[in-house]
C-alpha cells in the first residue's frame, strides 16, 4: 500500500476515540466480525466525531445541504471477534472546498498490548438537495476544523 493512502493521525485536536462493544449479530459463526461492518462502525465513530464538536446531524444537513459519502475503503489488519471493545480513532484528515476525508484506525486492547484490526478512509462530499456539489459553508469549515471536542468528552480524547 502507497503511504499516501494510508489514514493519518497527526493532528490531535482534530482526532476523537470512540469505543464500539461488538455484538453476536456482527460476527460469523466462527465469532469473527464480519468485514462489512467495520465500515458501520466508521460511521458511528464519524458521526460522535461531529457531535463532540456541537455539529449535529440537523445542523449540518440543513434544507440544501447534505454530506455524501462518495468513496470508502478499508484495509483489514486483524480479526475482531463477538464480545471485543473497538477503539476507533476518526480523525478529520482532510478539507477541500466541496469534501471532506475522514481517517479511521480500530483498535482492540488486549492486557499490555493494542493490537490494529483496520485502517479505513471516507471522502464525504457536500452536495445540494439535487445531488450538485456545493461549497462547504464557511462557519462549517471554521466549526470542524478549529473545534477541539467538548469538555464533556475530555476523559476519551486520544493520548
């Protein structure tokens, strides 16, 4: 894999670490997580990525706004099994004038070691009610790319 395509996690103030318990219906019948999901869990990680910085799903997908996921990819480590804790690390890696990519990384402690289950990346792009690009808006872009998350959320911040 090119190095540049690999998801980055360089500046912290735009990382969030959410844990994903895993249930039964996500794993084979050998408990293994099945590979669709981890793309499930990208997103629930994204979208507390927002909420953590006061964006909510209402305030960003107004009237004529909307963020569309217009690539994914995943690049599968290790197996998470049925009863695992993910860590996902989501991370704003990059803001254009009409997109948006986000860097994921998950993550499963096990005693003193952590061990990578999957790397992924989305590219997200703002879209009109019509499906036509459009310009991030401005206090957006300010929003997500200075907010650190909320003193609520403080204790998950990634160290």
């Amino acid at each position: 894999m090119l190095e540049i395509d690999r998801p980055q996690f360089d500046t912290p103030h735009r990382v969030s670490r959410v844990r994903i318990w895993v249930p039964f219906y996500d794993a084979d019948p050998m408990g293994i997580v099945h590979h669709a999901n981890y793309l499930r869990y990208f997103e629930n990680a994204r979208i507390e990525w927002f909420r953590r910085r006061g964006v909510t799903q209402a305030s960003v997908a107004g009237p004529d706004l909307n963020l569309a996921v217009v690539e994914s990819r995943v690049w599968y480590r290790s197996a998470a099994r049925f009863d695992d804790t993910l860590i996902i690390d989501v991370a704003l890696a990059e803001m254009k004038h009409v997109s948006m990519d986000f860097a994921y990384r998950a993550l499963v402690q096990e005693a003193d070691e952590v061990r990578l289950i999957a790397e992924g990346k989305t590219t997200h792009a703002c879209v009109a009610k019509d499906l036509r690009l459009k310009k991030i808006p401005k206090q957006m872009r300010q929003m997500l790319l200075e907010q650190n998350e909320l003193d609520e959320y403080s204790s998950d911040r990634l160290r």
